[in-house]
C-alpha cells in the first residue's frame, strides 16, 4: 500500500524549546553551531563539537560536564552512550590524520584533568585517510565497527573497558562507500549488517559462522543515515526514495512504499522516522561527513523546509508529520520523549499522547478497527478493549450493518451492558444475530435464567433442533446454562425429548418420569425409568405417578408395587431402545386398561422362585442413561418387565394365592432397604380394584411368610375384605358375587385375619354382606344378634336354625322366638311346628310368665287359643299343684310356730322336769354331780369342761350359734341401705328383692333398752 493512502493523525504534540543558555558566559549549548554529534541515554543528553569537546546537559537543560574528548584539531563525528552504563564512545575526525575512537568512563574522574576517565584510546589505521561513514558498537562492548567512505569496514575486538588486546581488521571490502552499520546479537551469535550505496550485506561476527564470506540481503544499497534496526526483530530498516524495505539476517521482507527523497531514518518505539528533504536532493549520494557536521545541514538552502514523518508500518497510518525551517540536525530519544534537534539552533520534544487521546481522535474518525489494535499494543486493561468493541458494534449498528455489529457486540461480551444489546436484535428479523449471542453469553458462562429462556425461545422459533440439541448436550464440568430454566423451556417449546434428556443427563429423576408421563405421555418408559431407580428414589416417583401407571399399564405397574412392597425390589439397568414410530407412539398414549386381570401366578413371575429371562438380564445398579434412546424417539420399549405377564381376561376373583416359603427370595442381590407400609399406597389403587386385590394378597402372602408388622397386617386384611365385598357389590352376575363373597368368608375364616369385628360389622353392613355380620357375631357369641339379623330380613327358617344351634345356649333367644314366629301369618306358616317347642322351653326354662307368654300372643291376631290350649292347661294344673302345696307348707310353719311359741311359754313359767338317766356325752348312768340343761340334755359334771351361767349344751351349741350369726347378720343388714339399694336396682323383680329383705328383718324396727 503506498503511503499516499494512509491514515494520518497528529499523535504527538510539538514543543519547540530554545536553548536556555544562549546568553550564558559558557557559550550556547545544543544551539551552537559548533555542535556536531549528538546522542542521550541514563538521563542526559551529550553533545559532540566541531573542537573535540563534548558537552553533558542535564534534563533541565542545564550544561553539567564540559570536558576535552579529544584534540581541538578534531571534531566528533559521531557519538553513543550505552543504555545502562556510564560510558560513553566518542569518534573524532580531522583532515590528513587517522580518525580517534575513545571511550570515557563518566562515572569516574581522571586525576590529571578531573574530567570523565578515558579506559582506551585508539587510532584507526588506514593506508589512505578516509573518513568515516558509519560507526556501531555491540552492547557487550567487545567489537567496534567503523564504515569508511571507500567501502571498507574494520573491525576492532578487544577488551574495549580495560583497553587490553585491541585488535584492528578489515572484514568487508567494496568499492561503494558504506552508509551504514548495525549489530544484531541474538544468543551465542551475532552479526553486523552493513549498507553501501549499492547493496545491503551481513557479516557473522560471532559463532560458528565468525570469518564466513558476507552474505548479500539486496543488491541495492541506501544513503548515509538511512538504515536502522529493530532491537525487538533484528530486522534492519533502509529507506530509499520508493520505498521502505525491511530486511532480516536471511533476506529482505516487505516494503511500504513511500516516495520521495529521503536523508535519515530514525527507529522509535513502533514508529519510524522519516527525514525528508522537501527541496532540491542533494547533490550527491554520499556527503561528507565532517562537512555534514561543521554546521552545515542537509539542506543547501537554510529557508529551505525538511518533512519529518513518524510512521506505524504495522498498522499503516502516519503518527505525526512536521516541518522542520533549515532541515534536521539530529534525533535522539530521552525523557520518555522524541526529540529532533533543527537547523534553527531549536529543540522540538515531540511527546505523545496518551491511549486515550488517540482512542478520541480515532473515535471522531469510526477508526475502531485501529483503536483496537493500539489499545491491545499499548497493554490496555480488558475493559477499555471490551468498550472498543461496543462502540465499534454501535457504530456498525447504526449503519445498518446488524451481522457485522454482532460480532463487535459478541466480542465485547464481557464488557458488560448485555440486556442493551438483546434489546436491540429483539427484532425478529434479527433473532439469528440474538441467538448468536445468546450462545456466546453461554459459553463464557455468564448467561442467567433470563438469557437461557431467551436462548430456548429462539432455537424454538428457527426450529432448528439440532442446535438445541447441541445446546442442551453440551460437555463440561461446569453446566452453561441454567438447568431448570432450559427444561422449564423445553417442555414450554413442545421439546419434550430434549428436557427428558437434560433431566435424566443430571440426575433430576423426577422431572425425567414428569415429562415422561405428562408430557410425552410414554407410560411404559416412565415405568421403564422408574424400575432403573434406587429403592429411595422410586418410592417417591411411585406413589407420585402409580395412579397413572395403572390406569394405562395396569399388570407391569402391579408387579413393581408387589416388588417394592415385598422387599424384593432390585434396579434394573436399561437397554437402549429403538426409535419408535407414529403409531406406536399414539398407541402407547391412547391404551386403555384391561378389565381384568391374568392369573396371578403370571403376574408375579417371581413368586415360582425364578425371575423371566428378559428381567434378571438387566443387573442391579443405579439409573442408567434412558433418556439417550428417548431423544430420538420416545416410546417403544420391550416388555422386559412383566415380561412373563400374559394376555387373558380371567377375573382376579379366580385368582388362587398359594406361596412356598422361599417364595420371595430374589435371584438377584437385593439392594437393602425398608419397605414402607402397604397403606402408603391404598389410595394410589382407589380406580384399580383388581389390581388393588392382587397387590394386597401378595403383601398378605410375603407378610404370612416373613413375618411383619401387626397394623400393616390389619390394615391390608381390612381393606382386602372390603374390595373383596366392593367387587362382590359390582358383579354383574350372582355366581360371580358368589366367588367374591366366597373370599371373603374364606378371608374371615380360613386364614383367621386379624380384623377388627366392628371393621367387619361396619363393611359388611355397608355392603350389605350379611355372612360377615353373622360371623363376627358368632365369634363374639353374640347369638342373639344373629338371630335378630335373620329376623330383620325375614329369614325364618335360618332363624330357626340359629334357635336350634344356639338355644341351648343362649335361652333368651326363646322369648323372641316365640314374638317373631306369632309376627305374621306367612312366618306362622313355616314355624307353626317350632312354636309348641319354644313354648315347652320357655316352660321350663321359666324364661317368661304366662301372663307374659299370652300378652306376647295378644299383640296380633295370628296365634289363637287353639295354639296356646296344651300349653295353658299345663300351666294351670302345674299353678293349681303348687298352691295346694303352698297352703299345706304354710300350715306346717303356723303349726310349727305355734309349737314353739308354746314351749317358749312354758320354759318361762312352768318347771322342767329332767328325767334323763344316761350322759347326752359318754352314755354312762348318770351320777352326781349331774348338770341339766333346759333343753332337756343332761350332763355328768366331768364330762363338761366348764360350768358357769354362760355354759351351753355342747349338742345344742352349734345350732344355736348358727342362728345367733344368723340374727347379728340381719341386725347388720338392717344398717345397710346400699345394699338393699344395688340390690334392688339390679334386680327385674324388685318386689321379691323387698319381700326377701323383709323376711331377713331388715325392714324390723330395733328396740333400745336403756339402763
């Protein structure tokens, strides 16, 4: 690209500063004209003078040092201060003599002169005085190249610091004059690259290639001046009047051009210096060196301008261009600033703008593409880049260029300002550029729900499904999205597949069966899943989703809940599935259930002590990847489980439940866990009530054989019994209600289950199911309740049955037979045999009353005297027979009293005669002493132990002490209120409690005789 049309600025701003020692008694200083080499480093700056004296100006621009280089005869030519080092290397010149090269130690005073100390001072030797065009010094100070105007080179190696072994030698010859020279030093090598007004030539000076013949770079040479290198590269610089040629130690590389005459080429930072004379060239390629520097400049014409450009040729832009009245000196570099020493005596600081004044200059000019690439050379922080790009992605936008913005605005995505930029590609015209970078907020992992929503959105509306899916599948530790934000909007989008996958990939099992079986409505893969889960997890999943799944897969659902539930639940791994069709698909969704179900030993494959092939092939484990097969197509799934389940429409109430002991041990290792109660899950089959049964009768079995809990097992045979009795309700036939109340009888009876007798009496009366009633009542002896349940429905004959079974018993059951057999005609009819029989008992059982009997009788008109004739006759002689024996029992105790009251009255007035002769106690004759008693009992003395007045008749002692216990209990009695009381509240015939106290005295009034 020629330089014509590059971009030009003003990146540096200009200071003229007149030297401030015009008018000192120590004589101007870089003003002089005497002034004839010029160079700066460690914080001066030096000037070389046509006198051989050298000047040291402060960065005040105050003159420090002045002290004699050289010779007055001499004038330096050429001058350099190692960066880093106090010494300095002055190159000295005078007509018809050799050339000087010394080097001074600035930090060290000679004694004689008090000036800097010079370490050597040498002469170069020549056959024919020439003078000297170029000069360069490695930095490690151990070789000094000197160019000659008759082309030749020297080389002086040594120890330069200590002047120890200097050695002279002509390393390149030529016939054109040389015009430049620079070392390039990289590791153990190095080489000196030398420019002639005819070629471009490198010389090994250094290693393995050291004493090699020069190599040529280019057969075109440059003028005095116009060659620099870049320290960074080792690439050389030559400026001729077409162009600038960068070259490096293996050939040249590119060019920029720039016409025009050039004569001076300065390397500063990434800029080059380009001094160009902008009147009449010079007369000749080669001027003379001292001419050059004994106040003369490059232009013959002092009012005559010279063109000063600072070039970028790695971003192609000119960074400055000034005019220089009277040509250009010298350029030095110091004070973090360029300086360029005029032809006018005047110093130009030539100072560059900061970052952010060019980033201005280049922002007024949409030059972004540039401020970006000053601001990454420059070191700029990330967030001054990120700004570029987002004013470069504005500016784009707003010309309409939206594909070219994006990318801006995708680059400055760290920048911030995100929610500005979706706003302006919300468009829908422009949803490929916001998907774009939606993407790129989620690689960089700095997306939010809103951005993943946002994403989904517009995968959904391109319907591009590979991206999603690329999108939702992506790898990484660290997740770039937020994961129940995508599969909220999968599933909102109708990606169903996909949020299954998300869902199974990071382990949200629920939300995998939830999409399953409400979104995708695949009930067989959900049950699929389901079975792959551990024990912990596919408890919840089951309860949650059991009610569904037996709706649609009824048998298989069955057979998990008969798994889980028994203990012998074991996860089984997945196989991948084949892609399922259409049709498949919709049949799995409309499936309805079968109205009953197979034989039970073929859905509970397991309990015949093996397992189907097509379940025990899976292992146990955690679950595994289903949902990878689901993504392509959901839904078509083998029938491993249950896979021994087979078709049929048998009734569940055929179903025979018969287990061995070993029944529910599985082929399998059982992963340990507590099977949770059955009742958890009662609600789960409230539409299902065969399956329900099937699942309660494998529960009862495993319980039976196992063993368990006492309320689980009262709460599974409970609610057996009532389906049993539900199922008998709903059957459509009465053999099949038959079968059902079969069952439940046998469940009362056979296996003895544990069931509340009120719970039985409730679900029976409920269902109307009156064997269950009649079976708790017997097993409660509750035998009148029976008999009253049949006399309820009008079951005469099972009435009489249960008369027959239970009377003996239960007597009372008489008295209420006798009631119901006279209730009605039609009863009458078929009881009119027992009735003669229920009368007989209650005629000795003395059950009722005969006024009771023909009060029972006269309620209604259906039994008649006739009935009752055999039964009253009886009644009455057995009464007429029991007064005649009351009377005759009544004259014996008047007449006994009567008796006794008499011999009362004569021991109490008329004397005993005692005419026993024999001893009541040993049978002897009686003898004095003798001791006779009023009861006409005598004694011989020593036959009684004790005789007083309280002595009694050991015969009569007994009984007379019966009857005074007797009377102490009644006078006690008589105390006794509560007694009486309970007595009488217990008692039905509450006047033969009160005769009974009455003859026992209680009722007597007691006497109390006071002294």
């Amino acid at each position: 690209m020629a330089l014509a049309a590059w971009r030009q600025f003003t990146f540096f701003d200009v200071l003229p500063i007149r030297d401030p020692a015009v008018t000192d008694e120590d004589g101007p200083l870089y003003s002089d004209p005497n002034v004839s080499a010029v160079c700066s480093g460690t914080g001066s700056l030096y000037l070389g003078t046509t006198s051989g004296t050298v000047k040291i100006v402060s960065r005040s621009l105050k003159l420090q040092v002045s002290f004699a280089a050289h010779d007055s005869t001499y004038a330096i030519t050429y001058m350099k201060q190692v960066e880093g080092t106090p010494n300095l290397l002055t190159v000295a010149e005078s007509e018809n003599t050799e050339p000087q090269i010394r080097l001074w130690s600035l930090d060290t005073p000679d004694k004689k002169t008090q000036g800097p100390k010079c370490n050597f001072s040498i002469n170069i030797h020549m056959k024919k005085i020439t003078e000297i065009s170029a000069v360069a010094l490695a930095d490690d100070f151990s070789i000094i190249a000197v160019g000659l105007v008759n082309g030749h080179v020297i080389h002086i190696r040594g120890d330069l610091l200590h002047d120890k072994g200097l050695k002279q030698k002509v390393v390149y010859e030529s016939s054109a004059p040389v015009t430049g020279l620079a070392f390039y030093e990289a590791s153990k090598t190095s080489l000196l690259y030398i420019s002639t007004t005819e070629r471009i030539i490198t010389v090994w000076t250094t290693g393995k290639n050291q004493g090699s013949l020069a190599r040529v770079l280019e057969e075109k040479g440059c003028p005095v001046g116009c060659m620099g290198i870049k320290k960074t590269t080792g690439e050389i610089l030559v400026a001729r009047e077409d162009a600038i040629y960068f070259y490096t130690p293996y050939g040249r590389g590119p060019l920029y051009v720039y016409e025009g005459p050039k004569s001076q080429l300065f390397v500063y930072k990434s800029y080059i210096g380009i001094v160009s004379p902008t009147g009449a060239a010079a007369d000749s390629n080669v001027q003379s060196t001292v001419r050059k520097y004994i106040g003369q400049v490059s232009s013959s014409n002092p009012f005559e301008t010279t063109q000063f450009t600072l070039l970028d040729t790695e971003n192609k832009f000119i960074a400055y261009t000034g005019q220089f009245v009277g040509g250009v000196k010298s350029i030095f570099t110091e004070w973090d600033d360029l300086y360029v020493l005029g032809g006018d005596g005047q110093l130009y600081r030539h100072q560059e703008r900061d970052l952010q004044s060019k980033l201005e200059i280049l922002y007024q000019r949409h030059l972004y593409d540039l401020a970006l690439t000053l601001s990454v050379n420059a070191g700029a922080d990330e967030k001054r880049i990120m700004g570029i790009y987002k004013k470069y992605g504005d500016h784009l936008y707003d010309k309409g260029e939206y594909d070219e913005a994006m990318v801006q605005y995708i680059r400055a995505i760290d920048g911030g300002e995100v929610s500005q930029v979706i706003r302006r590609y919300l468009d829908s015209q422009r949803i490929y550029n916001l998907t774009s970078y939606l993407e790129e907020l989620h690689n960089k992992g700095i997306a939010t729900a809103d951005h993943t929503t946002l994403l989904l959105n517009c995968y959904a509306k391109l319907k591009d499904t590979e991206k999603l899916e690329t999108f939702i599948k992506s790898e990484g530790a660290n997740l770039k999205f937020d994961l129940d934000t995508a599969i909220q909007m999968c599933r909102q989008g109708g990606y169903f597949q996909q949020a299954a996958y998300l869902a199974e990939k990071h382990g949200q099992n629920d939300l995998v069966i939830d999409i399953t079986m409400q979104d995708l409505s695949d009930y067989k893969s959900g049950l699929r899943f389901l079975q792959s889960l551990p024990p912990e997890d596919m408890y919840h999943n089951l309860t949650r989703y059991g009610r569904i799944l037996l709706h649609h897969i009824p048998r298989e659902t069955t057979t998990l809940f008969i798994d889980y539930f028994t203990g012998s639940y074991v996860p089984r791994k997945i196989p991948n599935v084949a892609e399922l069709d259409a049709a498949s698909a919709e049949q799995a969704r409309t499936m309805s259930p079968p109205s009953a179900l197979p034989n039970y030993m073929n859905i509970l494959p397991y309990m015949s002590g093996s397992r189907p092939a097509s379940v025990m092939s899976g292992q146990t484990g955690d679950a595994v990847t289903i949902m990878s097969a689901i993504t392509n197509n959901v839904g078509k799934l083998s029938t491993a489980v249950g896979g021994a389940i087979g078709g049929g429409g048998a009734s569940a109430a055929n179903v025979s439940v018969t287990l061995e002991s070993n029944a529910f041990v599985p082929n399998g290792k059982v992963e340990e866990y507590k099977a949770p109660k059955p009742r958890t899950v009662f609600a789960t089959f409230v539409d299902q009530p065969d399956e329900f049964i099937i699942f309660l009768e494998a529960c009862i079995e495993h319980q039976r054989a196992v063993g368990g809990s006492q309320s689980d097992e009262v709460d599974m045979y409970t609610t057996l019994f009532e389906m049993y009795l539900q199922k008998a309700e709903a059957s459509p036939s009465e053999e099949e209600k038959d079968r059902w109340e079969g069952k439940s009888k046998e469940l009362l009876t056979g296996l003895q289950a544990p069931i509340d007798p009120s719970n039985v009496l409730l679900l029976s009366h409920l269902y109307s199911y009156r064997e269950g009633k009649i079976l708790v009542r017997e097993r409660e002896s509750l035998h009148i309740d029976i008999f009253r349940s049949y006399v309820s429905v009008n079951d005469t004959l099972s009435a009489i049955q249960t008369l027959h079974k239970y009377g003996d018993i239960e007597p009372e059951l008489y008295p209420l037979a006798l009631s119901y057999f006279t209730s009605s005609p039609e009863v009458m009819a078929v009881a009119s045999d027992e009735l003669s029989h229920v009368l007989k008992k209650i005629e000795q059982e003395g059950l009722m009353a005969p006024l009771q009997v023909i009060q029972a009788l006269s309620v209604n008109a259906v039994a008649t005297v006739g009935v009752v004739k055999g039964y009253l006759s009886e009644i009455i002689e057995r009464e007429k027979k029991e007064i005649d024996t009351n009377r005759k029992l009544t004259e014996s105790y008047r007449m006994e009293t009567r008796a006794k009251l008499e011999e009362i009255r004569e021991l109490e007035t008329e004397p005993r005669v005692f005419q026993s002769t024999r001893c009541a106690s040993c049978g002897a004759a009686l003898d004095l002493p003798t001791v006779h008693f009023m009861c006409r009992h005598s004694y011989h003395r020593r036959c009684l132990n004790e005789v007083n007045e309280d002595t009694e008749c050991p015969q009569c002692a007994p009984n007379n002490a019966t009857i005074r216990a007797i009377r102490r209990a009644q006078d006690d009695m008589a105390d006794r209120h509560d007694l009486f009381n309970i007595a009488l509240e217990e008692s039905d015939d509450k006047f033969k409690v009160i005769s009974d106290f009455f003859g026992r005295g209680v009722m007597q009034q007691v006497e109390y005789l006071v002294e």
